[in-house]
C-alpha cells in the first residue's frame, strides 16, 4: 500500500502561526530615559523586559525624551527623529519642565493635545494603543526641600497640570495611567529616589512598567 503525502499547503496548517514582535514608542522627558538610574532601570526598558518575560515579543523600546524638555521641546525633538510607520503601543508623559518653568495652563493644554493627537496617529490612530503617563510630584523629593521649594504649591500646579492630561486622555479615548500619588510617598522612602535626590529610582520605575505593562499586556492577548 503506497501512501501518499499530503499537499504542502495541508501540511502548513499544523505549524503554529509565527508570534507577533510588538514595537514600543515612549516619548517624554527625564522621567522616560531614567536620569540618575542605568538604561536597563528606566520604566520602558522594564516594561519591555516583563513583556518578554511574560512569553511576549517585542522589540526594545524606541524612546524619544530628554531631560529638561518641555511639550514644545518634546515636539522639537519629534519633529527632529525618524519614525516606523506605526507602532503597536506609544507612551507619552510631559509637562513636569512646563510646571517648573512656570510655563502656563493654556500653553500646556494646546501642546499637549498636539501631542496626543500625534501619539495617536503613531499608533496607527488606534487611540486604545497610547497610554498617557500622568507628572510625577518633584516637590515631595528632598531637592525641592533642600531648595527652599513650597512642596504645597509644587503639589498644587502639578495636580492643575494633571488635570489637564486626565481630561485629554479621556477627551481622546486613550488610557490614563496615574502614578503621581506613589512619587508622594519619596520624602519620607529613600529608596524611591536615585541619587541626586530628585528623581525616581528604578525601584519607582518598576511601579510604573507593572501598571504599565499590564496595560499593554490586556492589548496583546486580544
């Protein structure tokens, strides 16, 4: 009895279909590239890092950020960097350097909505793709202390500036993730803060990339 093989195209159809490789755009300013802690600490490099480790791929995450930018300098600086066509997640968070400059509310609302809107369409204008990241609390950290800061009115302006991404976030259907009241908790926890005191340390950030990644994880097992 002779068998015969089954069609090449039949026999396709037992093979697991090749897993999906996810890109990941983080656009921001210190509190994205992680100043005073190493690359590997930073909350996109974890973020990818449980992703994978949870069984998915993904590629490292393209970061657009510097510390010190404002939403215009960030907008500079996108205007300035070469993108893919579109990437499965994009994270934004910025406005820290508008609260510290004094920059106004207004101001911030008009830019950050271009922003968003642009994070948006790097998302392939999948809104339910972009996460916006709300400001950390600086004025809680021993350097607004030590520089004579008013912890109250740092805390007050960041809430206003808060409010402002909160409600653009829900304006554009996009997700909010809030961890502003976790960068509260730095004044009175050393280990929250890197080393000059200021910003987070990858103790914090790792609180982010769960939140973080969570979100992006419920994405992918769609």
């Amino acid at each position: 009895m002779n068998l015969v093989p089954l069609p090449l195209v039949s026999q396709i159809l037992y093979f697991a279909p090749m897993s999906k490789t996810y890109s990941y755009l983080a656009l921001g300013d210190s509190y994205t590239i992680g100043e005073g802690v190493p690359v590997y600490e930073n909350f996109p490099y974890q973020t990818v890092q449980r992703l994978r480790k949870a069984g998915y791929q993904l590629y490292a995450a393209e970061i657009v950020a510097k510390t010190g930018w404002t939403t215009d300098e960030l907008q500079a600086g996108i205007d300035n960097s070469s993108f893919l066509n579109s990437y499965d997640v994009v994270s934004l968070l910025i406005g820290v350097n508008n609260q510290y400059r004094g920059r106004s509310i207004q101001e911030y609302t008009e830019q950050f909505e271009s922003l968003l809107q642009q994070a948006i369409r790097f998302a392939g204008s999948q809104a339910n793709h972009v996460f916006v990241v709300s400001i950390p609390d600086w004025g809680a950290t021993p350097y607004a202390t030590n520089s004579g800061r008013n912890a109250a009115i740092i805390a007050h302006e960041i809430d206003a500036f808060n409010a402002v991404n909160k409600s653009l976030a829900e304006k554009h259907a996009v997700h909010y993730i809030d961890i502003t009241p976790g960068t509260r908790l730095a004044g009175n926890d050393p280990s929250l803060l890197a080393a000059d005191q200021l910003h987070p340390s990858g103790k914090e950030y790792t609180l982010w990339a769960e939140k973080l990644a969570s979100g992006m994880q419920k994405l992918m097992s769609k």
